[in-house]
C-alpha cells in the first residue's frame, strides 16, 4: 500500500501531509467518528462540514440526488454526478469544536476546519471558537450555493466582501493557516484569488459545487430535492475546476487545493498539473466508496513511478510549462 510513501508526502501551508488527499467539507457528514473513517482509508487530511456559530438544521431531506447520464451504445444510465442541497447543516461552533478535539485524540492525520457564516463577524467568532480545538488549517466557505434563499448571493461572487471575510478569520485564527473556498461563480477568478491573496490568505480551495441545477424525478414528474435547485458535484464538473485551478495558478503563488470532480489518479493528474498542490475528493465517495482515496494514491504512485519522478510536487503546475 502506498500510503505515507515520501513520493506522495507534502507540505500544505507548512502542514505535513502524507498524501495530497483531502477529504472536502461536507460530504460525509459531520462527527468525528466519520472523519475519523476516511482518515484511516487514505486521506492525507480531511475537511470538517461547514459549521456556524448556532446549529442549523438544514434543508428537509431529500438533500441529494445522484445525476445519471446515457452512456455507450446502448444508453445505459449512470451516475455522471451529485445535485445537493444539503443547507449547510451543522451542530454549531460549541459542539463542532468538541468534535475536533475528539477526532484529535484519536487520529493524527491533519484536520482542516471549514467555517461559515452569515456576515463577517459570524466568520470570525466561528473560527475563535474552533480555534480552541486546534484544527491544523481553516477553510472558508464563502461558496456555497444552496443558502441563497437565506443569504442572498454567496460571497465569493464578490472579491470586496470576499476580502473582507478573509481579512477578519485570519485575525481570528491563532496564526492557524487559513484557505479561502472559492466558486466559480464570480466575474474573475483572478481578480479573486488577487484578493484573497491581498487579505492575508494562506491557501486558496477551488472550487465549491456549481449550478444550481435541477434534476426532475420523471416518474413522480416533481422535481426530487426538497429545496428544488441543488449544487452539482461530481466527475461532470472536473474541467471547471481544472479550468479554475489553471486560472488561479497563473495569478497568485498562493498553494491552491484543487477540489471537484476527482473520481480517479486521472482526475487528480490533471489539477495536480493545472496547479493544485493538495486535491479534494467529496462525491467520489458516494460513487466509489470508501476506498476510493486509497485507489486514487495507489494510481499517483504508479504514474509517478512510470514518468521516473521521484516526486508529487514535481509535476505541480506542470501544464503551464
Ligand atoms: C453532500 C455534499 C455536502 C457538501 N457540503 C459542503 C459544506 O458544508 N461546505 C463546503 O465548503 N462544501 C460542501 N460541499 C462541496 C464539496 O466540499 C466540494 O467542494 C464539491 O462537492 C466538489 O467536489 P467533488 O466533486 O469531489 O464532490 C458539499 C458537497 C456535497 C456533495
């Protein structure tokens, strides 16, 4: 098993790493317990769901919806992607940070906090009180798509408010590194990243799910999510978020993790070259199951090994030679 080979280990934002892996926010529910799962299946770190200050119950279920297409000849249907919306359910700071300090006492592979919030201020005091559990690196989510009804548009279609934010978590965050998430739903992502980059952030994430899309339930002639429209994830966004990392490395030096799409080492090759130097991997877990992370290092390894590169980091950004 290639797990913690030194061909695959790295350092995120000074964090060490034992794989570019990354478990990303949301996907797998919120305990410590399923965080826990994934960090002894594969994950080089791995992602809290995205907490506010006070719980939220999130939106009625179904949350999800798996997305088939036809595919060969005969049109046989399959999962091509993830429709969710899952409203950002979580058991608030207090409860989150105690879920940390769980995971922490029993896992050593790093754990990144996601925090949101429903203005500036929120962000901040989330990430003091998360700050407590000593999570390795903040991510902040100013991208979700599925709360607009609430919320309005995300923040991450505006670089202004988007600063803003960055500015008021890092001075939250204890010195912890901080990652924006961004989407790409903003009028330029390289004004974006400029902007992160210019607030003080250490990392940038790219990219949250995209849409909203639709998905009607033909039978039942109603559309299936509760909330109607949902974001979509899955292997049917990967050339977006190749597309964001690429434009994201030509305009800040800033570590991105790449994250949308990765179902396979293809998929991970490809924001790897475009510029990611860590990879988040959320749907695949739904379509792949659990060992999905670990098929993914396993074909890292063997491409490394058929190209003679004796490391990961050495084929970061490599498209753009
Ligand atoms: C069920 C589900 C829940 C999610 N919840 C969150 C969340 O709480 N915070 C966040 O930043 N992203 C959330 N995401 C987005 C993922 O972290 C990721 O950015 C996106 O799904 C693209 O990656 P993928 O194609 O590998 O899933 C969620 C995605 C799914 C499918």
């Amino acid at each position: 098993l290639s797990i913690g080979a030194s061909s695959l280990a790295l350092q995120f934002c000074g964090v060490p790493f034992a794989n570019p892996l990354v478990l990303a926010s949301g996907v797998l529910g919120v305990s410590s317990s399923s965080l826990g799962f994934v960090a002894t299946h594969g994950a080089g770190a791995v992602t809290t769901k995205s907490c506010s200050l006070l719980p939220r119950p999130g939106h009625p279920t179904p949350v999800v919806a798996i997305v088939e297409g036809p595919v060969g000849e005969r049109g046989e249907r399959r999962p091509i992607g993830l429709l969710n919306a899952v409203g950002l359910s979580n058991p608030g700071a207090v409860a989150m940070a105690a879920e940390i300090r769980a995971y922490r006492e029993r896992f050593q592979v790093p754990v990144i906090a996601s925090v949101f919030g429903a203005h500036p201020g929120e962000f901040a005091e989330v990430t003091a009180i998360l700050a407590e559990a000593a999570p390795d690196l903040f991510e902040v989510n100013v991208s979700c798509p599925n709360v607009s009804a609430e919320f309005g548009e995300p923040f991450a279609a505006d670089p202004v408010a988007t600063a803003a934010i960055t500015r008021r978590v890092k001075d939250a965050s204890r010195g912890i590194p901080v990652a924006v998430k961004i989407s790409i739903h903003c009028p330029s992502l390289a004004v974006m990243a400029k902007s992160c980059a210019d607030a003080g952030a250490d990392a940038i994430t790219a990219i949250n799910t995209v849409g909203p899309g639709l998905h009607i339930d033909v039978h039942h002639e109603r559309p299936v999510l509760s909330n109607v429209t949902g974001g979509l994830s899955g292997p049917a966004v990967l050339p977006l978020a190749v597309r964001a990392v690429w434009e994201i490395r030509k305009a800040v030096s800033l570590p991105i993790l790449g994250t949308g799409g990765v179902a396979d080492a293809d998929g991970a090759l490809q924001l790897i070259l475009a510029g990611a130097s860590a990879i988040g991997v959320g749907t695949a877990f739904w379509l792949r199951g659990e060992n999905v992370l670990i098929e993914i290092a396993e074909g890292l390894d063997r491409h490394l090994a058929e190209t003679g590169r004796s490391s990961i980091s050495e084929l970061v950004g490599a498209a753009h030679a």
